[in-house]
C-alpha cells in the first residue's frame, strides 16, 4: 500500500497518471501490496518509482562493464580516480568529481575488482546519478569510500518480510560454505525483472540457479543448502529525496 500525507492511495487515483509505462507495473505492485511505503508528497513517489527503475538498469550496466568480483584484499580500482587502502576499500582522490569517478566503474569496468557489498553500493550511486544528475550528486556526495556497505549519506535500510520489488537487494545465504572459499558465505543481489537477480561475481540468474552455485562453494559433508533470507535492504526515499532536494 502507498501513503501519501497521510492518505491511502487507491488505484483509481492513478488511472489518469501520465507516467512512464514502464514505471506503470512497479506502482501496481507497490499499490497491492501489503507492505507499506510512505511519502510526502506525489513527487516522492515518482522519485522512489524512477529510481528504483535506475537501480535496476544500474545493475544491467554493471553486469555489462566487465568490472570483476574479488574479495577486500584483491581489491583494485582505475588509478586515475581511486586510491585502495591496505584494507581494500577504494578511496576517491582529492578533487575528482564524485559522479565521473562513478560512472568510470561502468565505462572501464576491467579496470575494477570488487566484492558484492560494494557492487551494491556502487549501483545505488550509478542510479542515483541517473536520477539526480551530476551536478546535485557532486555536492551531495563529494566524499566516496566503496567498502563493503560503507555508503557516506545514503540512508539504508533491512526489512524483515517475503515482499520483494524491482531494485531491492536480497540477500542469499550460504550456511555451510567452505572456510576456504570464505567469500561464498553469501550473496548480495539486486532484483531485476521476470525473476531475475544480477549478482556481481555470478551473473544474471534466477534465484534457483543463485542457489546451486553458492551450494557447489559449500564445505564437504554439508547438508544445508543455500537460500534467500526473508528480508529486503532499500534506500530510504524520503529521507534521500531530502537530503538532494
């Protein structure tokens, strides 16, 4: 369901909407569903339905750039832009434009290695971008770190349930992966369209198929297969939409 100012959205006062047709699905879904989302103003929502839409042609494009999956340690990242720590984390230099150094991870992908935490993070800001422009996301994100989740201002959050919607990031977890493949202990993903999921590292896979591959890193003798945990992390749109506007 979708409350705006305090009323509930019903169907019918969207039938006249010139929106998007491809928005037109996720608000449908996002209207019948039990899970709630709250804005303030009309304007809030179209913002959350562009970006969510983003974030799902952000993860496309990732997917295409030819930027690696690598654990924190072999971490690297296009010199020009970044800096990456002992730690791994890639720290953008001093008086580079934010967005420019974002968008080089999807124009010269082979130039990156990073794991799926901060592929996450990576596409929020690419879909941000899209959806902001450069120059509102330049002064609103002027300091990057890509590091796991370390995400600077974005306000991030988990929520427990079964519901799931175009660019959310689930989570599959592998229970019993092998100690020496420490890396498959999970996998972040984002949710795309017809039951498809971009997972950085594996690919663009429906969720069965996400499962048996971690379920072939998992230690010998294991027993419990890998599987989705019922939760779902998303960006909070009002307190972005604040934060841009």
């Amino acid at each position: 369901m979708i409350i705006v100012s305090g009323q509930l959205l019903r169907p019918q006062d969207t039938e006249n909407w010139q929106i998007n047709e491809k928005l037109t699905p996720l608000l449908k879904e996002m209207l019948e569903t039990p899970v709630q989302f709250d804005y303030h103003s009309i304007a809030e929502l179209m913002f959350e339905l562009n970006l969510r839409m983003n974030i799902v042609a952000a993860a496309k494009t990732l997917h295409k750039s030819g930027a690696k999956f690598a654990t924190f340690l072999k971490t690297y990242g296009n010199t020009a832009y970044w800096r990456v720590s002992p730690e791994g984390a890639l720290e953008l230099k001093y008086r580079m434009p934010p967005s420019k150094a974002i968008r080089d991870i999807a124009e010269n992908g082979p130039f990156y290695a990073f794991e799926c935490a901060t592929a996450i993070v990576v596409i929020y800001y690419l879909a941000l971008i899209d959806t902001i422009g450069e120059e509102t996301f330049d002064a609103s994100f002027d300091s990057i770190i890509l590091y796991d989740w370390h995400y600077e201002k974005l306000p991030i959050y988990t929520e427990t349930g079964h519901h799931y919607f175009l660019g959310d990031c689930l989570y599959f977890k592998n229970p019993e992966f092998d100690p020496q493949k420490a890396q498959w202990r999970g996998e972040n993903v984002i949710m795309l369209e017809e039951g498809k999921f971009f997972a950085h590292g594996l690919g663009i896979l429906s969720g069965q198929q996400i499962i048996e591959k971690l379920n072939s890193f998992r230690k010998k003798g294991a027993v419990q297969p890998a599987y989705l945990l019922p939760q779902a992390t998303r960006l909070d749109v009002p307190s972005l939409y604040r934060i841009v506007r």
